[in-house]
C-alpha cells in the first residue's frame, strides 16, 4: 500500500537528485512453492495436497471471482536481473498480462490432483476484504520490449509445479504422522 508507493517515489526522487542506479520493479502477484501459506494461491495447493494424502477435506476461501495476473516468481527475478544489467536505470512493470480468479486457480490446482474443487472449496465471510481490488492486471510491454523478458512459466504450470510441491509436503507429513509418536 502506501509504504510501497513512498518506496518507489523516495527511489525516482534519489536516482533523479543524486544520479543513483536505482530502478523500480513494480512486480505483479509473483508465486512459486516458497510463497507463505497465507497466501491464496499457496493456501489451495497446501490445501490440494493434504486433502489428496487424506489429511484434510475442506479450505475456507474469501472471492472466488477476484482476478489476479499471477506469474512465476523465478520468472519475476530474471526481469529484476535483467534490469540491473541495463546501461541506465528505469522503473518496469512485471506482470503476465493475463489475470485469473481465484475459482480458476481453485479449478486448476483441484484438477491437477484429481479432485473436484467444489466438493473441498467452502466460503467464508471472514475472508472477503471490504476493500479488496475486484481485477489486477499488468502490462508488461515496456519489460518484455526494453530487457527482452518474458515470463516463461505459464499458469497451469505454475500451479502444478505449487501442487506437485506441496502434494509432497503433505506425503511427508502422512508419512510422520503414520510413524506414530516415537518419531
């Protein structure tokens, strides 16, 4: 929110007045396996896995229709790289430009495991933001046209890489969890 829109504006005002190479990446939902467990995205593959390895049945999920341009976070720090190797410094936003809903994420995620996500998806009031942004999508073109970056992993790959992490978690975890407690 606001500390992230005074941090970019401090690095325009010390990269203009004392000539600093500083640049702004304005990176859009960037995810992968290590995103905290809070997060939406890693909230349903966390939940994907324990249900298929039989440790759990239901996640409680806010929106369903709130849309979100989620990309790779490994593709995310190749553009970052990317723009600390350019001869001057400049602001970019890093983004797929194409956003999904939650549902959809939901949709995929259960899929991939075999699940039907309706049957393991509950709503719960608790998680709806009074003040949540229905759509984020970001355009990349200045990236993708200045650095020559692309995202390369795709959504569907990028939830069955979360998936396949945490459908493993969850197998190490059934698995403790049947060695009993001498463990």
């Amino acid at each position: 929110g606001v500390a992230k829109v005074a941090a970019y504006h401090f690095s325009v005002n010390y990269r203009e007045a004392y000539g600093l190479f500083v640049c702004n990446g304005i990176l859009f939902n960037h995810e992968s396996p290590r995103r905290g467990e809070t997060f939406v995205t890693r909230k349903i593959s966390r939940a994907v896995g324990r249900i298929n390895m039989g440790l759990g049945h239901s996640v409680y999920l806010g929106n369903l229709g709130a849309r979100r341009d989620w990309g790779f976070a490994g593709d995310y720090v190749e553009a970052m790289w990317r723009m600390m190797q350019e001869d001057g410094p400049d602001d970019f936003v890093i983004a797929t430009g194409t956003a999904h809903t939650v549902g959809e994420f939901c949709e995929a995620a259960f899929g991939y495991a075999g699940l039907d996500w309706r049957e393991h998806v509950k709503l719960d009031p608790r998680y709806l933001r009074p003040a949540e942004v229905v759509h984020l999508c970001g355009d990349s073109g200045k990236a993708r046209r200045d650095l020559n970056w692309t995202p390369l992993v795709g959504f569907e790959d990028l939830v069955q890489m979360m998936v396949d992490h945490d459908v493993e978690l969850a197998r190490q975890e059934r698995t403790l969890r049947d060695a009993g407690p001498d463990v």
